[in-house]
C-alpha cells in the first residue's frame, strides 16, 4: 500500500499539475468512444496497451472478461448495467472484449472440482463460460495442456462477443451499424494485441497504421 500512496502524492504533484486543465475538462463530461471489457488480471492493462488516456475508454472488468448471456442473470448484472450506460448513454462505437494470455480464469474451467470448494461466487462466474470449454474439447481433442489454455483464452473472447448480441439493444444497434464488435486477444509476455478476423477467422496481428489512416 505505501507504494500506492507515494504513488497517489506523485501523480498529484507531477502529471496531475502538467494536466490540469485537461483534467479539468475532463471533469465536465465523459466522451469515450469505446467499451473496453476485459478480464480483472493485474497484468492487464487497457490504457497503457493502447497508449489511450483518461477518457478515451469506458472499461468493464471482470474475472475471465465474461458477458453473461441476456437470460443468465436475470438482475444485478453489472456487465449488462454497463452494456446499458454505454451503447445508450454513451453512444460507443466500437465495443471491444479483450482476452489475453495466461488468464487464471480460464485455466479455472478445466481444474478439478476441489480447488474452487468454498468459493462459490468464483464458481458460478467462470461456470459461465462452460460452453467455451466444452467447444474446446470437443474440436481440439488432441493438444497440449498450453496449447488448451491459449485456444480457451481465444475462443473465450469468440464467446463473449456472442453472448453480447443476446442483448436486444446490442443487436438492435450492430444490426443498425451503429456499434461495431471486436475481439482482441492481449499476449502479455510477447506486449502484442491480436485482432479477430472474421473473414479468416482467425486472430492476427494489426497492420501498422499510417498518419493517413489515422
Ligand atoms: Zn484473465
């Protein structure tokens, strides 16, 4: 913790100070083109991996980066509370789930019973993303331990963006081309973002932008 209050005291004196009257505006209102969902993994990192500023993302975060379908919870569902703020208030463009590399969630979904005992909370959340588990055993029989958790991880996030567009407002506003859906993969050893690409359907690596492109 003494780390976080040195840390709090410096951003005050230093960026905070250098900023002010970006802050300030700030203040005022929020403008974020984006809804960002990831996973609560402390090694993940929205704003620093896409170099954005405070602002810039409306993000939701979660053990796993879980969307429960529209009908899996039927109140109390702070994803689909935020999904609500941000596709009707907000008016986002662009909707992003993010999984990434050597998620504890994930790895959760094939372990053995015992260790999630007592932590039912923890249990009922990753049980939510069941299907996906069962989607890799049953079209990759035959691989590695890594190479399951790093096929999980990104037909996690396939999932997730599935699970959005069971929300009618969602659909209603992809159907309508106001809001797009992307799914991006976050290797954190490798510092790199993959992208889903549903023509190839796989996840690849973004091309470099130009000043042209923006
Ligand atoms: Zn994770």
């Amino acid at each position: 913790m003494e780390r976080l209050f040195r840390g709090i005291h410096k951003f005050h004196g230093s960026h905070f100070k250098k900023e002010e009257e970006f802050f300030r505006r700030l203040a005022m209102r929020q403008t974020p083109e984006v809804l960002f969902i990831t996973c609560a993994d402390s090694r993940v990192d929205p704003n620093l991996v896409t170099q954005s500023k405070p602002g810039d993302l409306f993000i939701v975060r979660n053990v796993g980066n879980v969307i429960p379908p529209y009908n899996a919870i039927k109140d109390k569902n702070s994803v689909a509370a935020a999904l609500e703020f941000a596709v009707h208030i907000l008016k986002v463009s662009d909707i992003i789930v993010c999984g990434h590399s050597n998620c504890g969630a994930m790895k959760f979904l094939y372990e053995d019973e015992s260790v999630l005992q007592g932590l039912s909370h923890l249990k009922e959340w990753i049980a939510l993303a069941e299907p996906v588990k069962r989607h890799v055993e049953q079209f990759y029989p035959d691989i590695s331990k890594v190479q399951r958790e790093r096929i999980t991880e990104k037909e996690n996030i396939l999932e997730q963006l599935r699970n959005i567009e069971t929300y009618p407002f969602v659909a209603s506003a992809l159907h309508e081309g106001r809001v797009y859906l992307h799914g991006w993969y976050y290797d954190i050893g490798k510092g790199d973002i993959l992208c889903y690409d549903p023509m190839s359907d796989k996840f690849e690596r973004m091309p470099p932008q130009t000043k042209d492109n923006g």
